[in-house]
C-alpha cells in the first residue's frame, strides 16, 4: 500500500450533481486530488462555475452540463453520454422550513420529490454502469437531521433519514460488485439553504452554539470526508454515514451544568 497516494484520484472521473454552495467546493477538491470533473447542475451557470473553479485548482478536462435530477430520462441519456465513471456525489436538495401540520401538498411533494426522488434518480442512472465495471463509489449529501430533528425541520428530516436507509440498501445491493455507496451528514454550514438563519441573530447564535466547537461550518469544511469517501482510503467503507457537524449530535442540549470540583 503506498500511503502516500491513499487520497489520490488521478485518473479518476467524478461526477457532481449540483454544484452550488457545498457542490462548489467538493468539484475544486475532488479536482485537486487529480480527478476529471464533470459538473452537473439544473443552472447552466452554476455548471459552468463550478468547472472553470475546478480548473483553476487544477487544470484538466472538466466539464459542465445542465443536467435535471427530476427528470430520470433525460439523466440517464446524460449518464450514458458522459461514459465511465468512478466516483458520483450527488449534492442536490431543498427545504420548507414549517411544521408538519402547515405544509401543503405541493411542499411536501416538492421537498420529497427533489431529496428523495432526485438522489434515486442519480443511482439508477449511474449506478448500473458502476456494477457493470465492478468498481465505483456514490456518496449523496445527507444531513443531521436523518438522525435528529426540530419543530419546522419535519419533511426534510424524514427525506434525509430515508436517504441513509437507500444509501445503505444500495450499499448492500451493490457491494458484490464492488461498489460502494456512503453518505456524509454535514451539519449547520452556511449556504443559500441557510441563509435566512444565518441573517437572524438569535438563531445563527443558538446554531453555533448546539455544536461542540461553538461555530457554522464553512462549504470547504465539507470536503475532506468526500474525498475520504471517494478514494481509496474508504476502500471497505461502504453503507456507512460520515457526521461532520462540529460536534452537533454528540451535545446532549445547550446547557453547561456546573461540575463538582470533588
């Protein structure tokens, strides 16, 4: 085993499934590591960034394309188009922020279908192609809130943990195959999808300080277990869910008791 090349992609091609917020950042770092990036986003625009900030990390053959996880046809001509590849992240998901007994039908339908319908939809086109050459690995973009929840967070926590029990559904399926299939649970980060938290004072501050390092992660923060997850360092990592939340869910409450000094 040569150590020194454990996180390497050289020769790699990953794919991204929406490349905005923390999507941006894990194409730049999955290009740094030597991979070929090809950067997919139902924005043209948000595509076209993200590979031209790859490239300036490293420069390659990356790629952009408008691709819409929601309709699975057009996804799959785009999967069989785009040829062999060796690592998919799919990043894409929504939230509505409101209880569960204020949601329309059209919400619950909207957030359900994008984070559960879309990350489906991304497998079953890539997916296939991977246990074809017998070898791959699929990492979604998962959340906290697939193990832990809070009033207004329903609809998008339920979304999240059925995305674990699929990951690891697809994990076993495919594992004879040689592929494997994780999840990385970021926890409070800022992008657009938190944006109106992060603009209230009172709650960026109650965030900040439910997890154990006492601050917002960063999108760049976000990276690292990706890359873990995509090379061969996680080489018998698979059905598994990599927690980066600063802490988050190992806090039991904001409250610090006093400690007995004997």
């Amino acid at each position: 085993m040569d150590y020194a090349q454990l996180f390497r992609l050289d020769g790699r091609h990953a794919v991204v499934l929406g490349c905005g917020g923390i999507g941006h950042e894990i194409v730049a770092g999955l290009a740094a590591q030597g991979a070929r990036v090809s950067c997919l986003d139902k924005d043209p625009a948000v595509a076209r960034g993200a590979a031209d900030h790859a490239q300036a990390v490293r420069p390659g053959a990356h790629t952009a394309h408008e691709a819409d996880v929601l309709d699975a046809v057009a996804l799959a001509d785009r999967a069989k188009e785009l040829g062999d590849v060796d690592v998919l992240v799919v990043t894409v998901g929504r939230n509505v922020r409101k209880r569960l007994l204020d949601y329309s039908l059209e919400e619950f339908a909207a957030v359900t279908g994008l984070n559960l319908g879309g990350t489906f939809n991304a497998m079953q086109a890539f997916a296939p192609r991977m246990a074809e050459r017998g070898q791959g690995s699929v990492i979604a973009l998962g959340s906290i809130r697939s193990v832990t929840v809070e009033p207004g967070q329903g609809v998008y926590a339920a979304t999240k943990a059925g995305m674990l029990q699929m990951v690891r559904t697809l994990a076993a399926e495919l594992g004879p195959q040689g592929v494997r299939v994780n999840t990385v649970a970021p926890g409070v980060v800022e992008t657009p999808l938190t944006a109106q938290i992060k603009q209230d004072a009172a709650w960026a501050e109650a965030y900040a300080s439910k997890s154990a390092l006492g601050r917002w992660a960063q999108p760049s923060e976000m990276v690292g277990a990706v890359l873990y997850l995509a090379s061969d360092a996680a080489s018998f990592v698979t059905g598994s869910q990599v927690v980066v939340d600063g802490g988050w869910t190992a806090v039991d409450g904001r409250f610090t008791p006093p400690t007995p000094t004997s």
